[in-house]
C-alpha cells in the first residue's frame, strides 16, 4: 500500500528528516537527489536515524556511528533496519508501507 507522505519540505541533498506514515516513523534522506526511507530507530541503541548524516549512500546513526545502505537498511556485521520504496509523484512523496526487510547479519 503506498501513502503520501506529509512534507513540509523535500529534504536537500545530504539531509534527513523525520516523518511519520501509517503511524510508522521514517527516516526519509535525500541521497544526489533520490529519496530513501528507513526505520527511524537504530536496533543497536534506539536512537533515531534521523537525526543522523548522509554519507556515499549511507544514513550513519547519529550516536555510536553505526552505517545503514539507504536502498536496503543493511548494516555491515550487524542488525539492519527495514527499508522501504519511495515515489515521488506530481502530486508529492509517497512510501510504501511494507518494508522491505533487510537480511539478519549478526547480533546487535
């Protein structure tokens, strides 16, 4: 099921910003101009990715540094988050609400 996501602004390249979509918390980040949703909580220690960085395809959690892919939610060795597909469509941003889950790598 796709929603539309309620933006008061695209995020810029490079940024992040929090959004909620059927109730879930997003993290929606702006990579060279693609937008990707993860999971707004890091499995390792809760924080929110949201507040975190873009950085060569990557939303690096805020906290202890942690690196999650942005088309998938994979974190290397470690726990990933659940990824989700964007589209941006001439009326705004829409998220599909089923994740797309990343594969288990290790403990967190």
């Amino acid at each position: 099921m796709w929603s539309r996501v309620e933006l008061v602004e695209r995020p810029e390249p490079g940024e992040v910003v929090r959004v909620k979509v059927q109730g879930l918390g997003l993290a929606l980040a702006n990579h060279e101009g693609c937008l990707f949703a993860l999971e707004d909580r890091c499995p390792h220690a809760g924080a929110p990715l949201s507040n975190g960085s873009v950085v060569e395809g990557r939303l690096v959690c805020a906290w202890h540094g942690r690196e999650y892919e942005l088309s998938s939610g994979q974190c290397d060795g470690y726990v990933g988050v659940a990824s989700f597909a964007v589209d941006e469509r001439a009326d705004g941003v829409y998220v599909q609400t089923e994740p797309r889950t990343p594969s288990p790598a290790g403990s967190p």
